[in-house]
C-alpha cells in the first residue's frame, strides 16, 4: 500500500490526509518493477538410469529415461515403446527429445554426473550420443556378454563404442553378473539380482567424491575402462581372515575371464573403525600381487554395524575394454543382415 514519505498512515490518495504532502506513486511503481534475483541450487550429485530401476538416494537428484506409460516429470522421461524397434529407430525417434529433457531437467549442472545404463537396451545409444553427456559424465554400463543374443550384442557394442568415441570413463558390469548378483543385508535378509545391484550403487554413491577421485585420477593416466567387484556383509565370522576376502574378490568380478593386466586397483570400503587398519595392510599384500600397476589407492569409510560386518568395492583399471572382444562377432552378424545398425551407418 502506497504510504506518505514523511510515515503517516497508509492511504489510496494522491495527498497525505495529515500533512497533505504529495503520494510518490512515480517513485513507487518503479521499485515494483525491480524483481528480486533467483536463487537456484542444484544438487552435487546427480544420476540418470537408463535400461534399469532407479534408486532412492537422499541429497541426489535421480532420474530416468524410460519406455511405458509412467508419464513424463522432473524426474522421468517416459517415451512411447515403437513395436519391433531397435536402436537405430530409438535413436532417429528420440534423440532430440532426450537431449531436449535432459536440458531442462538441468541433468548437466551438477558436480557430479553419473550415468547407469543398460547397453542392452536400444535407449542406451541416443542417451550416450546426446551431447549433455559428456566428458564429465562417468558410465556404469551394464553390458551384453558372451551368452547373450547378437541383437544385444550388436546393441552393446554399438553403445560401447560410442562412449568411448566422445571419451567417457566406463566402468563394465557384465549381464550375467548384474543378473546374479547377492548379499546379505543385516536388517533386511538376502537379497538377490535387480535389488542387490540398486544397493551396491546408492552405497557407491553416498561416497561418489571418492569413487569420482578414483575414476578422474585414472582418467589422468589414460585409464579410461575399469571393471568392479563388491562384497557386501563380509564378517569375520564367515572368512577365515581378511587375505582370504580379497582372494575371493578374483572370482567375483564384473566381467569374466578378463585379462589380468591391470593398470590400476582401487578399494572403497566401508567398516566400523577398528576394521580400516586390517583391510588396508590385507589390501596393500593383495594389490602387490599384480605386476605393472600404475597406481593404487584405499578410501575406506565408517560404517556403523552391530555385527560388524563391512562393505568392500574394488575398481580395476584396464589397459583397454576386455567386453568388446567378446561381443564384436554378434554385433557383426547384425549389421550385416542390417547396415544401418553398424556404426559406420550412424
């Protein structure tokens, strides 16, 4: 409400009633016009699934680009599933509109960037390719493997590729190793495939500064490709003692019958505190078992646990992508039976 320059009571006049001094309405209207500033934050951390279930994650904001009827929203892009469709027609469909989503979901604002993504899945190729995606994205991809059909092949290769074309820092989780993965959470009992994988990453996630530090140090060396392994509940009631926990760890990587030449080996662990001192010094004796590593580093933070039972993440940097290989045939066989869906057709 306009109000009298000398501090006499709010009128609608063009004079004060009390002093009779001018109502500066000019004067007024111009600082109605002055806006006050928008303040916008944005999350450090933000994740996009695509191909798989997302997670709930507190302090994150978690998206996903999906195919059904879910509706479309802040959080999720949901695209019209073409009958019969494979990547190609995914990409020259959609790629716009996901570049157009991702933009105004502000997905490239945040400090850090992850994408989860199921090459499998024919979305996986527009959403690599958007330009939004880019350097400072880091991909968890999970991957065809040597079981799987030419057409996943043909998908997951084609994926692959293109993230290593625009330099992306990937790390491989093999389909049979996502399928079949289990633990046993303390509150909650076993759990087994989807939801197991959906833990492993929100854990991941709550330190993604180290996991991050580990990923753009090794980038620094031309590491660009890592595979992982977790074991999750470990005890010392169930392992005889820690060497023989990090033994187990070279079975349970997430790609198989991977080459052993290594360039880097990291640990994120996660222990109540009188554990850190044991897995270090069993860490240290198991990464001097590989010749020729570049770099190695530990981050292991507290975890509270009534049984004391820990968390263990390793991230092993390869010289060069061991999955490739594997499925290169099957990508083969099918863009010859269909060259548009070869990379030289994109």
């Amino acid at each position: 409400m306009p109000s009298c320059p000398n501090g006499h009571t709010d009128v609608w006049e063009l004079n004060c009633p009390e002093c009779k001094t001018d109502i500066p309405y000019d004067q007024m209207i111009k600082e109605l016009l002055i806006l006050p500033g928008a303040e916008v934050s944005f999350e450090d951390l933000a994740i996009l699934f695509v191909g798989c279930k997302s997670i709930n994650l507190r302090g994150a904001y978690v998206s996903e680009i999906t195919v059904g009827s879910d509706g479309t929203g802040t959080s999720r892009l949901t695209l019209d599933m073409i009958d019969g469709g494979t990547w190609r027609d995914y990409d020259i469909k959609y790629s716009e509109t996901i570049t157009n989503w991702l933009a105004r979901a502000c997905f490239k604002y945040s400090k850090y960037k992850i994408l989860v993504v199921n090459t499998i899945a024919p979305l996986s190729i527009p959403v690599i390719d958007s330009p939004l995606i880019d350097e400072g994205v880091i991909v968890l991809a999970i991957t065809a493997d040597k079981t799987s059909t030419p057409l996943y092949k043909n998908t997951s290769y084609v994926a692959l590729r293109k993230a290593y074309s625009k330099k992306l820092s990937v790390v491989l989780i093999e389909d049979n190793y996502f399928k079949t993965l289990s633990y046993f959470d303390e509150n909650s009992g076993l759990v087994v495939g989807e939801p197991a994988f959906q833990d492993i990453i929100a854990n991941i996630m709550r330190d993604v500064q180290g996991f991050t530090h580990f990923i753009e140090g090794d980038k620094r060396l031309g590491i660009m490709t890592h595979s992982m392994s977790s074991l999750l509940s470990a005890s010392d009631q169930v392992y005889k003692d820690m060497d023989t926990i990090f033994e187990i760890q070279a079975y349970m990587k997430s790609v198989e019958d991977a080459d052993s030449n290594y360039q880097s080996i990291h640990l994120l662990g996660q222990s109540p505190k009188e554990l850190h001192s044991r897995i270090q010094e069993a860490f240290k004796n198991f990464s001097a078992g590989f010749d020729g590593l570049l770099t190695s580093e530990i981050i292991i933070n507290q975890k509270a646990s009534r049984y004391d039972f820990y968390d263990l993440y390793l991230l092993y940097g390869f010289e060069e992508d061991p999955v490739l290989k594997k499925i290169e045939s099957g990508y083969k066989s099918v863009a010859k039976k269909n060259p548009s869906m070869s990379l030289e057709a994109k």
